[in-house]
C-alpha cells in the first residue's frame, strides 16, 4: 500500500474541512414575495418612467393650450358684445389704441410718437390695431387711409348721450366731426356748422340706423 506524504495529507484534510463548512453554512432562500419583487423591479421602474415622460408631455400640451386661450381671451373685438363682455382694464388699452392709430392718421406721426402720447407700447398698437396699420418697405409703421376697427363713441339722443358702436374709421369720423359742431354752437351760438349735417346719417356695428338719426333732424 503506497503511503501519502505528509504534504498530500495535509491538502486533503484542507479540501474535506472545507466541503463540512459549506455542508454546515445553510445557503440563503428567497421568499416567494422577494422572488416577485425581484423579477417585476425592472418592469414597474419601466411602467413608472413610461408615466412620468406621458405627465411631462401633458403637462406642456396643457401650458401650450392654456397659452393659446389667453392669446384668443385678449383678441381686439369684433362685435359690441364682444367688446362689451372685456374687463375695464382691456377697454382702457382698446380704446388708447384707438387713438394711437387716429393720432398717426390725422397728424401723420410715426407708431412710437402715438403710442406714447397715448401711455401704450408700439407693440400694443401693432397687436390690437394692426388691421389699421401698413408696413412700409423701411419697416415703419403708417395708418392706412381708413379701417373697419369697432369703435365705441357717445352719441347725442333725445333721451340723453348714449353708446353707441360703430365699424369703421369713417363713421367714427363723421361722429366726431358732429360733435364739434354741437360744441361750437354750445360754446359761441353759431348753428351754421349743423347745417351741414342735415340728411346725413351714420351706421351702428350692427347695421342701424335709428340710433343716429337724430344727426339729420338736430
């Protein structure tokens, strides 16, 4: 029988002391609920960064809509009741736009003389009066000869001044000439300046005459 050497035994008693301490180390078990947990970890990191980029998205469709209904909110108004149904702050600025565009009309001046005599930007003028306005080859601003911008003015009735919407530069200017003459006769007695208004007769936005025809009978 052929003996070991010591070192050959020695080697052996290491690998065998070795196996009984694993054999004697229980190995770790995973639950069933770990288990689970393990396996889905990835798919709900997934499902929950799939939600968040969906919630950014919406969340920015949202700000882009919500920036388009206050572009439309704040839109120069077509209609009497349209301008009617404007916050009193927007009728402020509506009006000073207005006569912004009059100013550079009447006295040729330029946008940013007009919107400053009338304690607003050029770029307010632009927004609300810009049907009003041509673009010249230099890239200034000029009124053009007349518009359809509404307008809201006082007129005189036999129940007292009303207010009265009309469409149109033209109309807004016969108006305005009208009342001229009634200051004058107010202030100096001279009629002759109504003369001149007899037959004549103005248009609300809405197509009636009856408001205004007491031009033609003062």
């Amino acid at each position: 029988m052929k003996r070991e050497s010591p070192a050959t035994r020695k080697a052996g008693m290491a690998t065998k002391s070795s196996r009984n301490r694993e054999q004697r180390t229980p190995k770790m078990k995973l639950s069933k609920a770990e288990r689970i947990s393990s396996a889905t970890r990835p798919r709900i990191a997934s499902v929950v960064s799939s939600r968040v980029k969906s919630t950014g998205h919406a969340r920015d469709a949202i700000k882009h809509s919500s920036q388009r209904t206050t572009k439309a909110k704040v839109s120069a108004p077509r209609t009497p009741a349209q301008y009617f149904a404007k916050p009193e702050r927007f009728k402020n600025t509506y009006d000073r736009v207005l006569a912004a565009v009059s100013k550079m009309r009447s006295e040729k001046t330029s946008l940013s003389q007009a919107s400053r005599a009338a304690g607003i930007s050029p770029r307010t003028v632009v927004r609300y009066g810009g049907p009003a306005l041509r673009k010249r080859k230099s890239g200034k601003y000029a009124a053009k000869a007349k518009d359809n911008l509404l307008r809201v003015l006082i007129i005189p009735t036999s129940k007292g001044s009303q207010e009265i919407a009309l469409r149109g530069s033209q109309q807004a200017t016969l108006l305005a000439e009208y009342w001229n003459a009634v200051h004058r006769y107010l202030q100096t007695g001279d009629a002759s300046g109504l003369s001149q208004f007899k037959g004549k007769h103005i248009k609300d936005a809405n197509a009636v005459e009856s408001l205004c025809s007491l031009i033609a009978r003062s």
